[in-house]
C-alpha cells in the first residue's frame, strides 16, 4: 500500500520524555513494540537514494516497507508480510512485486540486500485534533538509547503549526530529529 507521510520529528533529553509520557497520562496507554531490520546492498544504493528499506515486527503485524524521503512528505510503500516469511532474516533475496515495481519507477538498481541495522523502539501513541503525537524510546547497537518526539499530519502547514506549538507548551528545546537508520549510522561511527 501507498501511502503518504508528514511527519515532525525532535529529539528528547530524558526529562523531556518524562514530561510528555506524565502529561498524556501514557502509563494508561498500549505501549507498542517496534522491531526494526533495515536493509541496504553493498552499494548502499537505499542511501544514495535518501530512502530505506525496513522489516518492521510489531505487536500485532509484520510489514516491509520502502521509505523515499521527500522535501515536505515521503513515500512510504507498505507490504504485510505473513507467517511464511522468514523471521529477521540477514539477507533479502526477493522482494515484493510492490516494492519492486516502486524501485524500477525510481530507476534503483539493487543487488541482494542485506541486513545493516536492528533497532527496537518502545512507542506511544495519542491521538490529538491536530494529528498524532508519537512518543519513542529507541535502543540503537550497543545498548544506545534515544527519545524521540514525532507529530504525523495530514496538512505540512498546519503539523507544522501544532508540533511547534507542542514544543513551546511543554519547553521542549528544538532538536530536529534525523530518521532513525541515520542516527543509528551515527552512533555506530561515534561509539566504535
């Protein structure tokens, strides 16, 4: 499935997290368990192409997705994948035909991918009349933990609006958050 995405994304210091989780009563919530495998090919042509692909195990669902950043929006290509698929595999050698067809329309070229990163993320999310605030807790390689601020919309102007809103209630510091492969990159560098 196509879909399209606007997202805010700002990094957290600890104490910032814990505001926002006591403010919207989060310890009530379902909390939801990511299991994120990114895949790139030894060209790291998903890089080159500021996109990504990903195996995504959750609570309830498995799904490979092909993510394609935009300058306001990205593209994401969603695909449910059922018992038959192998469980976190480390090389990828068939994709799906959707995938596939969104790789050939953006011209991609790609060898056998392979497994580059796993990460695990502790989410919450609250719907809100703006859009949807999601609250992450990221743990990278090498036990490297983040927290993240996320507000999905359906209009760029007006997310933009309430996640800046957002971040002036609870004086939250502006830290623009990278996508999470990209600091995973950046932590494996820094910490090696």
């Amino acid at each position: 499935m196509r879909e399209i995405e606007i997202e805010f994304k700002n990094l957290l210091t600890e104490e910032e997290y814990k505001k926002l989780y006591a403010a919207f009563n989060l310890a009530n919530k379902e909390q939801i368990i990511n299991k994120n495998f990114y895949y790139d090919d030894a060209n790291e042509s998903f890089k080159k192409a500021n996109s990504a692909l990903r195996i995504r195990y959750t609570n309830n669902k498995t799904e490979m997705t092909l993510k394609i950043k935009g300058a306001t929006q990205n593209i994401e290509i969603n695909v449910p994948l059922d018992e038959s698929s192998p469980k976190e595999p480390t090389v990828l050698p068939t994709l799906p035909n959707e995938i596939m067809s969104e790789l050939e329309r953006l011209n991609l070229k790609i060898k056998t991918p392979m497994l580059i990163q796993k990460i695990e993320t502790q989410r919450y999310e609250v719907k809100t009349q703006d859009g949807l605030l999601v609250l992450d807790k990221t743990t990278f390689l090498k036990d490297i933990v983040d927290y993240e601020l996320e507000f999905e919309a359906t209009s760029f102007e007006k997310g933009k609006i309430a996640f800046e809103n957002l971040l002036t209630e609870f004086d939250i510091t502006n830290k623009p958050a990278k996508p999470k492969i990209a600091r995973a990159t950046e932590y494996n560098t820094k910490f090696i």
